[in-house]
C-alpha cells in the first residue's frame, strides 16, 4: 500500500520480455507479441486488454515495464478508495497472515 492507501500489485518474471511494438500489440484484443522465441502455448489475446479494462473501471492503472530479453514487470494500481483492508484481528484463523486486499464495488 501507497502512503495515500492506494494499493499496488506488481508481478515480476525473468523471462523473455516484450518490445515497446509488442506491449502495444498485447494490451489490443486478441493480439499478440510478436516473440521470436516459441513459447508453444497461444493465447486468445484476451487477458491483459480485459484485465486493463477491468482495471481502468476501478479507477486503476496498469503498468507494463519490459525490455526484450530482460524480463517484465507488471504493476497494478488501484486507487484507496476501491481498496478495503481487513485486519488480521477480522479473518478467522489468520494469525500472522499476510494482509488482504480487496477491491470494492
């Protein structure tokens, strides 16, 4: 959580990583990055432009920060007022469990 209790997800991976052309084509309905390393899954080009839209309903933003061959990182920020923070004292059973974010309607 930001200072101003907005909440920020971020996802790492090491992988091969995207050019700016490739960010841009995977955020359009059912592109594709055009990787010239064979993954040998396809997707249907759905998730990240349904997930920023999703996101950008809650007020959000998502951040795409690659580089060919250096891996990406992908950050999801939701404004404090679409995140509701549950103590631990709240949840059953969650003694010394990680904290619960959850985005509000």
């Amino acid at each position: 959580m930001t200072e101003d209790r907005a909440c920020i997800i971020s996802v790492e991976d090491n992988g091969i990583g995207m050019s700016e052309a490739d960010i841009a084509a995977a955020l359009q309905p059912f592109g594709h990055s055009s990787n010239d390393l064979n993954r040998g899954l396809e997707g249907a080009g759905l998730g990240l432009p349904l997930a920023k839209s999703l996101i950008e309903l809650h007020g959000g933003t998502l951040e795409i920060i690659s580089a060919r061959h250096a891996g990406t990182t992908i950050k999801i920020i939701l404004p404090a007022d679409r995140v509701k923070y549950v103590p631990a004292s709240d949840r059953p059973g969650a003694i010394n469990a990680p904290i619960r974010l959850v985005a509000t309607a």
